[in-house]
C-alpha cells in the first residue's frame, strides 16, 4: 500500500533506509562537526569541517545502502547520474565566472578558487545523499532524530549560560561553536521544526519558550528565528503584542539590564557585531560598482583590498585585526558579491523558495511527512543565515541546506509519479 506521505522517488524506492540511530548519527554529524577544527584552532573556518562532515555521511550512507552485499549488483545498476551531472554542471558554471572575473577585472586570487571546488564537490554530494536519505526515512525516525538534536543542542547552549569558556580565543563559545550565533543556526530549524511539529495547544508554548532561549542566551540570531517559529505557528497575534512590548521594554533598557540589545541596535556606534554588518552592505555595494554587477568571482571576497568605512572602523576596534571580510556577515553579501547580478537572482530564488516553504509549515495538510516538514524548516530558517548572520558558504547551515533542497526535489519527483488521485486510490485499495 502506498502512503500519501510518500518521499521516495521512484529511482530509489528499493534502497534501504536509514534507521533512527544512524539518522540521528549523520545529522548531529553535520551539525556539530563543521565547526569544531576552527574551534579547536587547527584551521580558521569551517571549510575543514564541513568537508569532513559531507564525506563522513557519504561513507555511512554508502555502506547502509551497500550493505547487505547481496543487493550490490541492484544498486550499481540503479545508480543515478543526474547529482553527479548536476555537480560538474554547478563547478563549471562558477568556473567559467571566476575566469571570466579574474581575466577582466583581475580582482582576486584565482587558485584560491580552484582549491575549493574539490571542498564543494564534497559539499554537494554529502548534502544531496543525507537529503536522500531523510527523504526515505518514515516520520518516526525523523521525529526522534529531532528530539535528540534538539536536546542536545540545547544543552550546549548550558555552557555559554554557566559562563565557562571552551576556548580563551573566542569570546561566545558553545562547544563545538566558535559562538553562540553559530549555535543558534543550528538550533534555528530543529526548534522551528519541534514547534511546527507540536500540538496546537502547544505552539503558543513553544513560542514563548523560543524567546525565552533567545533572551537567557542573548542571541540576536535566534530571536530573529522566533519570529519564523511565530508565523510559521500561526501565532501572528503574539507578534502584534510583541512590538509595543519590544518598544516599552527598549526604551526603559537600561533600568531593565537590557542594555545589550539597544547597544546591537545602534549602527551608529563602535560595537564589533554592529560594524561588520554594517561592512556586509558596504562589501555589496563596493563589489557590486567595481565589476558593473557582475561579481567578482567564486570565494573571492576579502581577497582584494577594500575601501568600506565599516573595514576601516573594525580594525581599530580590534587593533588591526580583519572581522568577516571573506564571509562577508550574511550570506546574501556574499553572495551578491562574488556573482553579482546572479547573485541577486539566486537570492530572489531563494526567497520565493522560503515564501512557498512558510506556506507550505503554515498549511500543515497530512501529506507532510516528517522529513519533507524538517526540510522546509531548513529553507525557512536559513533565511537568518541569508540575511542577518551568515559564516559564509562551507557551513553546517548550507549543508543541511542542500539537504533539504533535496528532500524537496524527492518530493517533487514523487508528487509528479503519485498525483493526489492515484495516491488516494492506492491508499484505498
């Protein structure tokens, strides 16, 4: 019998699932690994580690579905090209961007593109299999991986509250993150999910917990989250109340211990978080007048000198020292920075794919199966990596990023073979 909430094309109908431990393993995977090598001050982003992520869920995906090795022959025969097709597709594209970049305007360090390719190609491939492998996973599964990483995370985010650094170097560490915004990226979609997920008596709860997280941890990130979890829940009324709170409660900060939220608010001040989102904007706009809208080139921002008063501002808060000049704040600077007028396009596809996905949490219908619920989640909360604070493009965020793009496109694929008649009918019979 073939259930409405069906994700499996029909290319991979016969491969195994994933059980819940090995998802639950593969996921906290992808969400604790990227940053722990920067963490531990063996490399300086999160490139290393999220490298090592995508291969490590390529390994276990690969064996679960080569093993037992009875059913080798099968899946070789059934072995689709397209991902890998779609990969050359992707590396030669922004190859031919960053050439075309480098030999006209000669702004960057063309080699520092082509050693990331291989890191991207990785990438790509780990982010397509997990999402291939949440897409066959039944709800049962997806529901306790996200229960268990929703603990998890949410005990990290205990030593940042206890005070206890896990490395001198970085003053906001939450193990394995080199701050408690990182932390909140990872938390944003299992949180959003748990509330989407929760009976309607709860989403109010769920809510107002999320807000209370955000404030014990003082974390910008996660509080612009919350506002996602409240539309997403359907709880529009509580932001309607909350913005005559929001405004009472900032002008009597400083009687109230809330000095540090007016204090991020301020743009026209010296605070670090402030000037280097400042500088994002500024990198867009630079970038964007140097090379007539069309990029400079792949990974290479902050490769060339930069001429931005946030830049010059952030050296002297921190002695000299650059902040974020190569991930540029948020990824939509990135972004729109290196591919230009691409790069806009790509941000409008992505907005118009959040749009549908909020949509699509706000509906709820049955036929929503857990993974296909988490990937939406993904999109959604991604948009505070797109827009308020974003570590660039080799991150845990992207990873679970493409994941769920993934699981979108299975889920496509399976709506397109199984139409909404045929999969009532099969279920009947």
């Amino acid at each position: 019998m073939i259930q409405p909430d069906s994700q499996v094309s029909l290319r991979t109908r016969s491969r195994r699932t994933l059980s819940a431990p090995l998802l639950i393993l593969v996921i906290l995977t992808a969400q604790l690994l990227p940053p722990l090598p920067q963490l531990l001050g063996l490399v300086t982003s999160h490139m290393a580690g999220t490298v090592m992520a995508a291969m490590f869920i390529m390994l276990v995906c690969l064996m679960n579905d080569l093993l037992p090795f009875s059913v080798l022959p099968r899946t070789l025969l059934e072995f689709d090209a397209r991902p890998a097709l779609t990969i050359a597709l992707i590396a030669g594209l922004l190859l031919l961007h960053a050439i075309i970049a480098d030999r006209f305007l000669s702004l960057g360090d063309l080699a520092r593109a082509l050693e990331s390719f291989v890191p991207l190609a990785a990438m790509l491939a780990g982010g397509a299999m997990l999402g291939a492998a949440l897409s066959r996973c039944p709800d049962g599964a997806v529901d306790s991986t996200m229960r268990v990483s929703f603990w998890v995370l949410l005990v990290i985010a205990l030593v940042p509250l206890s005070g206890v650094e896990s490395n001198p170097i970085h003053p906001k560490p939450a193990f394995p993150f080199t701050e408690t915004s990182h932390w909140a990226l990872a938390f944003g979609p299992v949180l959003l999910y748990r509330a989407v997920r929760a009976d309607e008596r709860r989403k109010t709860a769920w809510v107002l917990a999320s807000v209370l997280i955000g404030m014990a941890l003082q974390s910008l990130s996660l509080l612009a989250g919350c506002v996602l979890i409240a539309v997403a829940c359907r709880r529009l009324y509580l932001l309607m109340l909350a913005i005559p709170a929001a405004v009472l409660l900032l002008l009597n900060a400083p009687l109230l211990g809330l000095s540090y939220y007016t204090s991020r608010l301020d743009f026209s001040g010296t605070g670090l978080s402030n000037l280097v989102y400042l500088q994002g904007w500024q990198l867009m706009q630079e970038n964007w007048h140097l090379t007539s809208g069309w990029g400079i080139g792949f990974q290479q921002l902050g490769m060339h000198e930069t001429q931005v008063a946030a830049e010059a501002m952030i050296r002297t808060v921190t002695g000299g020292l650059d902040e974020n000049l190569t991930d540029g704040s948020f990824v939509l600077s990135k972004i729109v920075s290196e591919f230009g007028w691409f790069g806009v396009l790509l941000a409008l596809a992505f907005v118009v794919l959040a749009v549908r996905c909020m949509k699509g949490l706000r509906a709820r219908t049955e036929s929503s199966g857990a993974g296909l619920t988490f990937a939406r989640c993904v999109v959604v909360a991604y948009s505070v990596d797109m827009f308020i604070r974003g570590t660039g493009f080799f991150t845990q965020s992207t990873l679970m990023f493409l994941a769920a793009l993934a699981v979108l496109r299975a889920s496509r694929c399976t709506a397109l073979a199984f139409p909404r008649p045929a999969l009532q009918h099969a279920q009947a019979i």
